[in-house]
C-alpha cells in the first residue's frame, strides 16, 4: 500500500514504511520526476506554472502562494495515500523548514481524506524511539 | 542513462560499527551498473531501480538495523545541488537532525524485531499557572 510521510522528507519514516513492506509517498520522489524532466526550465527552478495551478485544487487564490506552490507537490501525494504517518512534537529544524501553515494544510488534507492514519511522537530517548518504532510497525502490519 | 533511474542515500547510524568506505567498496564489489558516492553521513548511489535494489539488499546486510535508506530528488553530482558547483544544500539540516535521531531509532528497531514490549509514557504536561506563580514567587525573593 502506499503510505503517505509527514514530514515527507522524512529519511526515518521513509525507511521505516520501506522496511515493512509499503511504499513510501515522498517529497524526494517527486522532486526527482521534476527536476530530470528535461521540460523543466533552467536550475534552480523545479515547480513549473502549471503546478502552482494545481496547487488552487488544494489551497483558495488568497492563500499566499507558497502554500499553493508546496501543496501543488504534495496535494497530488496525499490524494494517492492509502494510508498516512504523521510525526508530531519533532524539532523546528525537523522536516520542511519553512512553512508550518502547508504543514497544517496536509494533515487537515489526510484527515479529510479519511484514510487510516497515525501520529507518532518525535523520540527524545530510547524508551520513546521503541515506541514509535513499535507503533509504526504496528500500524503498517495492520494495514495487509 | 535509463529513464527509470533511482538515486538513493545510505545513512549509516552513528552507532554502527560499519564505515562509508566498506559501504562503497562493497556496491563496487557487486559489478552492478551503478553509481556509487562516498559521502561523510555514508554514501548515494544510482543506477536502474532494480540494480539499486539489489545493492540495497547487500548493503542492508552488513548492519540490518543501523542502516537506513531514502530516495534523493537530485541526481548526485547535479549542479544545483552539489557543493563542488557551488550548489545550495537546503536538505542539510534535516540529514543531519534525522542523522543524530538515528542511534535512537536503531534501538527501536531492533525491539521491534525482537519483539519487545514497550510502554508508552503520558506525553509531558503544562506547567501549570499556580506552579509557575509560586516558581516566580521564589526567583523574586
């Protein structure tokens, strides 16, 4: 099943959803489909005018265009989730730095998806790391 | 190049025993058509997706649970990403943070295969009002 991330940037929950036999839906991926499309204009550019237009599916026109510009990428993501991961409490410098408002976004996107869902704590010793590991485990063994 | 190309990071944890060099002379050692960058975190490597799989399954065997992986946006060497062009690395900070998070979650992993049982603690409370009062009471004495 394909499980979305959050942050989808995440290398601890990409390779967690791998390990137990899901494919991840990341950020990365689809970066890489953008910026080795040869139609994509010159560097450092890799969110091209037509995705900021399929960032007003997800986001209204008042909504500053950052949000549309990230949700045009993660928007489409969210929409093919079979199932979602989310990690809560986790440090400023962990995940998207920039935009907590796309932030917010998404998990209201996967809330009203109705997909199944979980929201683990960002570990700050051992004992929380094997709970989050055992919840994630659970959650993805859950789902065959 | 073929089209369906993957770049993947191989994140060693801090924890583990296994060095960046042993990674890279190991996917060498493979004669699979990919390409292989050491980096100081472990290394990236690139190829068709299903050479990068099958060097995955071989790396993952030198330290099961202290090696992780994700798929890179940029092809390693791009300009707009690699240092030697003088490209940004906006993605830097989260390696690090999730790099130094990795001996945590190793163990974590390791119960989980194990089988452990865990117990989850109460997420910390609020301070409350009252207790922060009589904290501010006994600093201004």
């Amino acid at each position: 099943m394909k499980v979305f991330i959050v942050p989808p940037n995440s290398l601890i929950l990409f390779d967690l959803v791998e390990r137990y036999g899901h494919e991840p839906l990341s950020l990365m991926g689809a970066i890489h489909e953008r910026v080795v499309n040869p139609e994509v204009e010159s560097p450092p550019m890799n969110v091209t005018p037509d995705d900021v237009k399929k960032g007003l599916k997800y986001a209204g026109i008042e909504v500053p265009s950052g949000i549309r510009g990230r949700l045009a990428v993660w928007g489409p993501l969210v929409d093919q989730a079979d199932a979602a991961i989310i990690m809560d409490d986790a440090p400023f410098e962990f995940g998207c730095v920039g935009c907590h408002r796309t932030d917010e976004m998404v998990r209201y996107l996967i809330r009203k998806r109705k997909i199944p869902f979980i929201v683990v704590r960002y570990p700050n010793d051992e004992e929380e790391a094997k709970v989050m590991v055992a919840k994630i485990k659970g959650f993805l063994e859950g789902l065959q | 190049m073929a089209k369906e190309f993957e770049t993947r990071m191989i994140v060693i944890s801090p924890s583990s025993s296994v060095t960046p060099d042993q990674v890279t002379r190991l996917v060498h050692s493979l004669s699979l058509e990919i390409t292989v960058k050491e980096t100081c975190y472990g290394a990236m490597i690139e190829g068709s997706k299903e050479d990068v799989r099958n060097a995955l399954i071989a790396i993952r065997k030198l330290d099961p649970d202290r090696i992780f992986t994700k798929v890179r946006g940029f092809p390693i060497g791009d300009t707009r990403r690699c240092r030697a062009h003088h490209g940004s690395r906006p993605g830097f900070t989260q390696l690090e943070k999730e790099w130094e998070c990795l001996r945590l979650v190793d163990k974590g992993v390791s119960a989980a295969e194990r089988g452990e049982p865990v117990r989850e603690r109460p997420p910390p409370r609020k301070l409350s009002v009252k207790r922060l009062k009589e904290i501010v009471d006994e600093v201004s004495k």
